[in-house]
C-alpha cells in the first residue's frame, strides 16, 4: 500500500472477487478511501473530505470498513462523523473515473457502527456486522434499495468478525467465538428469511 506520509495505508475490505481491485484507508490523507487498481498499478481516490488528524478540522470524518458488490461496480464503506459520533453506511459506484459521488445508505442513532462485508448475489443486501449504543451486536442485512435493516440474530458482543453469501444467497455464514478465554471461533448458517 502507499506511504505517502508516516500513517501510510491500513486496508478496509476484501480484494474485489475478480482479483483486481483493493480497498484501503490513507491516513496520511486524512483517512480518505481509495482503491488499488492491480491491473494498472494505479490508485484511485474514492473520498475526499476525510479529516482525521487534520489541523483545524472542525468535524472529524473518515472511512473504514467497505465491501465490494459481487460484480465489482459498487463498493459499501463505513463513513465516521464527529459530529454525531458514529458510522454511517455509504454506498459508491465506481463505473466512470474520478471521485465518486457517495450515497447515505444507513444511518441511525441507537447504532453505533455499522460494518459492511458482503453482498447478496443479486446486490440488493448488504451483510453488515452492527454494534449499538448500548453495546450489544447483531449481525443484519441492509437493503440496498431503500436503506431498511433487517436484524438476522443478536450476537455476543465481540460479534462476528466475517459474513458469507451463499451462492444462491438463500444463507448467510458468519463465525462465533467457541469460548470467552480463546481467539477460536465456530462457523454457522443461518436462512436470510429467517
């Protein structure tokens, strides 16, 4: 990733399922979102109002976790604000050059973040991990459609750290921890209209 400064690049996602692109944080700008292209060796920047560490900043806002869509063309991110003291999920579409225009998918008060990790294989659900305000965590879909949640399971509050469509997207896999005093962790299924 690019060291453009002494923070450099963290990465925010999985590679893109065609092997082409990698989304990662530069906070060495800020915390702004870019995409690596490993066919051109290029990066593209995909924000530009990140303002973490930024002297004079009056809102603090950066980027986070993302997932691409199966087909590569859109791309979820987790977006924090400052101001309201938690992520919102933002939904770009990376056909065209330049910096794309994001779109405010989900945003609400009681959830503290909302990280996203696949989508259904027909791009109209996002599998999110949640944490709310009051620590709890769940594991739920987002529509792409409309921006609704629907809540599959309450989770142990160190939650799920991935989620996995079925090819058919009928099932949603997502991983546990087997025990308080181990880093192991148990894999399940559940039916998306549970």
């Amino acid at each position: 990733l690019p060291d453009n400064g002494t923070l450099g690049g963290e990465i925010s996602g999985a590679v893109s399922r065609d092997g082409r692109f990698l989304p990662y944080v530069d906070w060495a700008q800020y915390g702004n979102l870019f995409v690596h292209d490993f066919s051109s060796g290029r990066d593209r920047q995909l924000t530009t109002t990140a303002t973490d560490r930024l002297p004079n900043a009056k809102v603090e806002q950066f980027a986070l976790d993302s997932s691409f869509s199966r087909d590569g063309h859109l791309l979820a991110y987790s977006w924090f604000r400052g101001d309201t003291n938690r992520f919102e999920l933002r939904v770009i579409d990376l056909r065209g050059d330049g910096v794309p225009q994001s779109r405010l998918l989900f945003d609400r008060p009681e959830i503290d973040w909302t990280g996203p990790v696949d989508w259904s294989p027909d791009r109209k659900w996002i599998a999110v991990r949640i944490q709310r305000a009051d620590k709890s965590a769940q594991i739920g879909l987002v529509s792409v459609s409309d921006g609704s949640l629907r809540v599959l399971k309450s989770v142990d509050w160190r939650g799920t750290t991935e989620l996995q469509f079925s090819p058919d997207g009928k099932f949603l896999a997502y991983d546990l921890p087997f025990a308080d005093n181990t880093e192991q962790r148990d894999i399940f299924v559940i039916a998306v209209d549970a």
